[in-house]
C-alpha cells in the first residue's frame, strides 16, 4: 500500500516538473547524485534477489540430487564464510 503511494507521489511530480527531470536524465553530475541516493536500496534488493537464488538452488540440488546441504554448497562453489548464512536460509523451508 505503501509503496504503491509512493509511484503516484513520485508520478505526480515527474508530471509537474517534466523538464526537471529531463534534464535530470541528461546531467551526469545529477544522475550520480541520484544513483547515490537509491544505491544501497538497490543493492539491498539485487543482493536478497541473489540470495534467495542461490537458496533455491541448493534446494533444488538437495532433492533432485539427493546431496546435503554442504554437498550442495561444494557443488555451487559457495565460500566457506557464507555457508552458516545459507544453512540457515535452506533450513528455514516450510516442509
């Protein structure tokens, strides 16, 4: 609900101010300015994407291939430092 708010407000003001942000667009030094700003929320969501992906996968591995967790994770070539992280996110599946 929220968010939904959010893309109206955001709508309604690149509608009134159309040149602003055009020009905005065209403006190197402003766009960086603008990436600065969304940067960490994108890569928070890039980053969950990517996880939640990777979690699949060892899923998917565990039951097809009939492998643990840790095979799992040997198979995908996953970093011993993130492997806790991602025991635990396997684990947490609602069986």
């Amino acid at each position: 609900m929220v968010r939904e708010h959010y893309r109206v407000l955001l709508r309604l003001v690149i509608e009134k101010n159309p040149r602003f942000f055009e020009a905005m667009r065209r403006d190197q030094i402003m766009e960086d300015v603008l990436m600065e700003i969304v940067r960490d929320r994108v890569d928070e969501k890039v980053n969950a994407a990517r996880q939640q992906t990777t979690v699949t996968h060892i899923r998917d591995i565990m039951t097809k291939l009939e492998y643990t967790a840790e095979q799992a994770m040997d198979l995908l070539s996953i970093p011993q430092s993130q492997r806790s992280t991602y025991a635990g996110l396997v684990g947490k599946k609602a069986r």
